[in-house]
C-alpha cells in the first residue's frame, strides 16, 4: 500500500517523553517537564526525522501524539515518518490496543505499574532503555516504586554496580 501524501504545512502535537528539560531549536521547541507539548507543522517533524534528530523520535524521547487534521490519521503520519513498527512495539509494551494512541503518561502508567520484569525487558530494548531509565528514577524519586524495582532497570542497561551513578539511590 503506497504511502498517503501529506501536506507539510499539517499540524502535529508533539509530546516531551522525558523528565527533563528538552529543548530542540530547530523546531523552535522548548519543554520544561515530562508531558509538556507543542505543535509542529509536518514538513518540521519530516525533517526532524530525517536528520540527526531521527533518534529523538525513534527513541521516544518525543512522542507524536496527535494530529491536528481531519483529512489525516494519525497512522497516517507515524506511517509516513517510517515509525509504524516502533510505535507498534510501543504498544505492546504498554499493553495497548494496536491503534491507540499513547503519550507520556501511559510510559510513567508502565513504569509504576508494570512488574519488574516487564520493565527491565523494556529497559533493556535500545527504543525504550532512555525514557524507562529515566522515568524510573523519577517513579522512585517520588516514592512510586521499590528501589529495587530501580536497581534491576538500571543494572539491565548497564549499571553492573549502582554505585557507578556515583550517589546513593536514597537521593534520587
């Protein structure tokens, strides 16, 4: 099936996937926290994807979650961006329906409410290890989860020693 042709000028709503700043001047974006968002034309997010900046996008740490047309879906535009078979693997991680669409709050939804070993099998995935590391050390930060729960997130992406992050996991 060929590709639906969308014009660069529609709208997009894309979603900071981290728990810190991010700022992307390019797209003339700044996010300050986790959840926050910001529209981007189309013909940004193509050239985003293209770029150096493809990671940013295929790693989650920015999310498309909505489109601001009625003429394309959302499938539309993940289709075109060649992020289909990343965001369908999302999907499944989160336990979401094939269709659905997801944001930031349904990656922190995981993180607390996964179990262990479901979260590091997402940690481990080179798509996933960025954002589910990061939001776990916020999840314990704010008393969401079990160090331990933290400790195997952060040994199954390489931390063989906590210690290695140089503080006390009391402090996060």
């Amino acid at each position: 099936m060929a590709r639906k042709r969308i014009d660069s000028n529609i709208e997009i709503v894309v979603q900071n996937n981290l728990h810190s700043m991010f700022v992307y001047p390019k797209l003339g974006i700044e996010f300050s926290q986790n959840g926050d968002d910001d529209i981007v034309t189309y013909g940004e997010l193509k050239s985003l994807n293209s770029g150096n900046g493809k990671r940013i996008l295929r790693n989650f740490s920015l999310l498309v979650t909505e489109v601001l047309d009625d003429d394309v879906s959302y499938e539309d535009v993940i289709e075109s961006l060649k992020l289909k078979d990343s965001y369908t693997e999302a999907r499944k991680v989160l336990d979401l329906d094939e269709d659905e669409n997801f944001d930031a709050d349904d990656f922190y939804d995981f993180i607390v409410e996964s179990e262990t070993s479901e979260l590091v099998d997402a940690a481990k995935n080179d798509k996933f290890s960025k954002v589910i590391a990061e939001g776990t050390m916020v999840a314990h930060r704010e008393k969401e989860i079990p160090e331990d729960k933290l400790r195997q997130v952060l040994i199954a992406i390489g931390f063989e020693d906590v210690a290695d992050l140089g503080y006390d996991l009391q402090d996060i």
